[in-house]
C-alpha cells in the first residue's frame, strides 16, 4: 500500500479542515506554532506533501529550498503575498488559495469602514463612552449620490460594487481584466485609473500585492484626488505609500481614511495610528465565524482533492482541472507526457519552440494542462526535477517558445494531439491519440503513419527501406536476449525513408546499441524508456 499523503498546518485553522483531511485518508499534523518560526518549519516542512496556511506563514525560497516532497501549498484566504510563487512554481510545487471563502465578509467590512469614515462612527463611539455629547461635532457625508471608485474588481471588489448601488451610490471601477461587457452587467462605469482618482469621493481598494500594485496609492496619485477624499483599504498592505496617505491625510487632501491592513502587520509605532481621521481595525476583513469556517473547509478539500486524485482547483501557478475531468483527462494526460519524453529522448539540439495542436474531442480536454504536462515530458528527461507545474516556467528561462493550436478536421483519426518541435536545425512532429481502451497511442512520427503502444523499454530506429533492415535489428536484439515484445513499422514509400518503433521487455545496453550502430543500416537508433503504470 502507498503512504498515505501528509499535510502540515502551520497557521491557525478552523477544526473543520482538520477533520476533512482525516476523513480523507490524509495524515495531518496541526502546528499553529510553526508558522511564526521560520527554524522549525525549515527544519521538519522535508516531511511533508501539503502545508496548509493563513498569513502568518511565510514560505520563502529559503523555506522551499528543504521542500524536497511539497506538492502543494494551500493558502486558506484570498491573499498569497507570504508565499515566493516563483520559487514554489520553479519546485514544482501548485500554490492554491481560497478567493471565494472570505469575498462576501470582506466586501461587508469594505462597506462597514466607508460608513465609519462617513459618518465618523468610531470617534462618535468613543466620545459618547468617554461622557460627552458632542452632536455638533461629528457632522458627516450622506453616501447617497455620491461617486465610489472601486480599483479591482475581482470577487471582492464586485461584492463592494453591488452593496454601494444598493446604497444608491455611483460607482466606477477600474481593472485591466474589467470589460465593458462585465461593467454593464454589474450597472458600474469602467474608467482608467486616473479618472477613479478624480472623479471619486470615496475610493475602496481591492487587489492583490504585487510588483505592479505595490505603493500604487503613492503622493502623485493622491494630488490627483479630490480634495476631501475617502480612502479604504481592506485589500493588502503595501497598496498605499504609508508616509504619503499620512502627509495626505494630515493636509486636508484626504479627509478620512479605513484601514484594514497595513504594511508591517502588526503596525508598531506607526504615526498613522496617531492621527484622528484614521479608522483602523487590524486586520479584520475575513474574520467571521463564517468565513473563517468556509476558506477552511475549502482549503482543505482542495489540497484532499489534489493530493488523492490530482484535481487542482483555484491554483495560481496551475491549469485548473476539475475531480471529474481528472479521471476523464487521465489518459491523454499519459498521452502527452509520453509524446514529450519521446521528443526529449530523440532529440540532441536546443529546443526553441513547441507547439501542441490539438484535435476534434482533444480540443474538449484540459488543453493547458496538456500542453503543461507535455513540455515537462520534454524537459525532465534532462532535468527530472521539471513536473508539469514548473514545465512552462523552466522553458520560459530556456527561451522555449510554447504555444498551442485547437483544430477540427475529419480524418482516420478524429481526436488527436501533434506535438511539433523546432531547433535551430530542423523541425519535428510526433502525433498520438487516445483509443476506445483508453490506452494513448503513436500514430504517426515525422510524417510516417505507424500504430504503437507505450511500453517501459522501447526502441526507435530510422533507415532507408530495404530488405534485411528487421532481420538485422532481430538478430541483434536476439543475440543479446532482449525479446521484441511489439513490432511497429512505417514508411514514407517504397525504397524511401522508414521507420520502426520496437518494444521490448528487457532495457537495451551500450554494448547492444553499438553493435546496432555498426551494423551500418540505420540512419538513426535511440533506446527509449518511458514511465508506464504496467
């Protein structure tokens, strides 16, 4: 029997994810301790094939680097910025999170700060329980009429966008995957970037934190705004310049500011604590009871389905494949990773492009994934580190081109891959396809129709037809009691260029492929092994 997959959970995390990988049939170890101790994860996280995290874990390339068996990585929540995908991606390792958990209890308490700021609630609050009544003091804005402008407008940013219309507010949004058609159906403008800024009276931020949206509310954005401007921030620290919302802030150019989350979390000593028309709750976005119940649940049977049948939903690194389309799928997964090491074992010059063409119900398959799994086919007969999760990311650093084709076309073979490959010097193409048995199969290599299952040990050989080419190849094979178990042959025409694709039960040596190449009848010889569930 294999052993059973491991996860580790460094973060704190609700029971009900515990109690799903159990019942999964997965070992758990929950540690919330861990996470806040870089040392003792790095020293124990070589055990494990899954860690589960929140966003005190922080899984680093020094951190990965002694993940010699991590598979996946779980983010329970939407945010990954405490996770180097890069260097997760680069291991092979799928990094997944949660972007549906938490959006509504987020978007919630987006609209529970832009009341705050509004209508000064906290200081109102405060005042009342210190003993005085100051009712003229804490005037505020009606958000009725007022302009919202949302800066990403993904799932959360969507949830403000619904709440402020049903507040009667007008809201713009800006996000480049927003498109018109979407803005429309949502009943919100689409504007640039620097219109939110000046046209909005209040402004919610909603995106990730990433070399392109880090200090993206900086001094320059900030004098583009209204004067007396509302600012939210429930998304990530570090969207915001800290000194320049402060020297905002402290102007009058922005009145009120809500922030959820901060750059250095927890915010010690932070001046922006200090100043009265700041509202700030630490880190609150996701903290229910029910949300906090549902990214867990979630996580867990992400990393459960992943782990037992290599479902992947909701990774960033990674082509989604749903539980049902991975038993579908399974075969023409096979198919690629076979057509991929075939290539990489014949071929001896650099790769510059690939491209996969798919064809009739091919077309209907997981295509990414196909196409991910078959590049790593290629790559890992030179470097067995490469899996389909870093297959694309490897190449990329190669200077590999990868692209892929959908066709329909009528033929002997309705449903097909192509594999086509091109190096400085030529260009090479091997196509296979699914039978009915759900067995993947050679058809065709080089342009010559031929018919061949995998096998562990094969055999491919290339040579001018004539007679005597198979009694030379049995002969030798004989002599050094290697037994052809199939025998599969092609040619282009009579007395023209042929192919044999041979599979054998026993791996050939040197010895006997030296024989073979001094035999002086072939063109081209290559022993070929491939990884078969047989």
């Amino acid at each position: 029997m294999p052993n059973k997959p491991k996860v580790l959970v460094s973060d704190k995390l609700s029971q009900v994810a515990l109690d799903i990988f159990k019942d999964r049939g997965i070992d758990v170890d929950f540690n919330p301790e861990l996470g806040k101790d870089p040392k003792r994860l790095k020293a124990v996280i070589h055990n494990y094939d899954g860690l589960a995290i929140r966003s005190a874990t922080k899984v680093t390339q020094d951190l990965l680097s002694e993940a010699t068996q991590l598979k996946v990585i779980g983010r329970a929540g939407i945010g990954v910025d405490n996770v180097d995908q890069k260097a997760a991606t680069q291991r092979g390792i799928i990094v997944m999170n949660t972007p549906f958990g938490n959006s509504e209890t987020t978007a919630e308490h987006a609209i529970a700060l832009l009341f705050s700021i509004a209508r000064q609630i906290p200081e109102a609050n405060a005042s009342m329980k210190s003993g005085r009544w100051e009712k003229s003091k804490f005037v505020g804005s009606e958000l009725i009429g007022k302009t919202l402008g949302v800066i990403g407008c993904g799932n959360i940013g969507t949830g403000v966008c619904k709440r402020a219309l049903g507040l009667m507010m007008k809201v713009i949004g800006y996000d480049p995957f927003l498109t018109e058609e979407r803005a429309q159906k949502l009943g919100i403008k689409k504007v640039e970037f620097d219109e939110v800024l000046r046209h909005s009276d209040f402004i919610s931020l909603h995106l990730p934190l990433n070399d392109k949206t880090r200090n993206m509310i900086d001094a320059e954005a900030l004098a583009k705004t209204k004067k007396g401007v509302g600012i939210i921030n429930c998304a990530r620290g570090g969207i915001i310049d800290e000194k320049a919302l402060y020297d905002a802030l402290t102007s009058g150019q922005v009145a009120y500011a809500g922030l959820d989350v901060f750059e250095q979390e927890p915010p010690t000593d932070n001046p922006l604590l200090k100043l009265p028309n700041l509202v700030a709750t630490p880190h609150l976005g996701a903290s229910t009871a029910e949300a906090q119940v549902k990214v867990a649940q979630q996580v867990a049977e992400q990393m459960s389905d992943y782990l037992l049948s290599g479902a992947i939903t909701n990774a960033l690194n990674m082509p989604s494949i749903s539980a049902e389309e991975a038993g579908r799928i399974k075969p023409w997964i096979a198919l690629a990773n076979h057509l991929g090491s075939f290539v990489g074992q014949i071929t001896n010059e650099p790769i510059i492009a690939v491209n996969l063409l798919y064809n009739g119900q091919a077309t209907t398959q997981n295509t990414n994934a196909l196409t991910a799994v078959a590049i790593a086919g290629i790559l890992k007969v030179a470097n067995p580190e490469v899996n389909m999760v870093s297959a694309e990311s490897v190449a990329r650093e190669r200077g590999i081109v990868v692209s892929s084709t959908n066709q329909t076309r009528t033929g002997i073979f309705e449903s097909f891959m192509k594999l086509n490959i091109q190096t400085p010097r030529r260009t090479r193409s091997i196509v296979g396809t699914v039978f009915s048995d759900g067995k993947p199969r050679i058809i065709q290599i080089k342009g010559i129709n031929l018919e061949a299952e995998f096998s562990r040990y094969m055999l491919y050989t290339t040579n001018k037809d004539a007679p005597g080419v198979v009694g030379v190849l049995g002969t030798i094979l004989s002599n050094y009691d290697i037994n052809i178990a199939s025998f599969n042959l092609g040619r282009t025409s009579y007395g023209d260029n042929a192919i044999a694709l041979l599979s054998v039960d026993t791996q050939i040596g040197e010895v006997t492929m030296k024989e073979l190449e001094e035999s002086g009848v072939f063109n081209q010889l290559k022993a070929l092994e491939f990884e078969t569930s047989q």
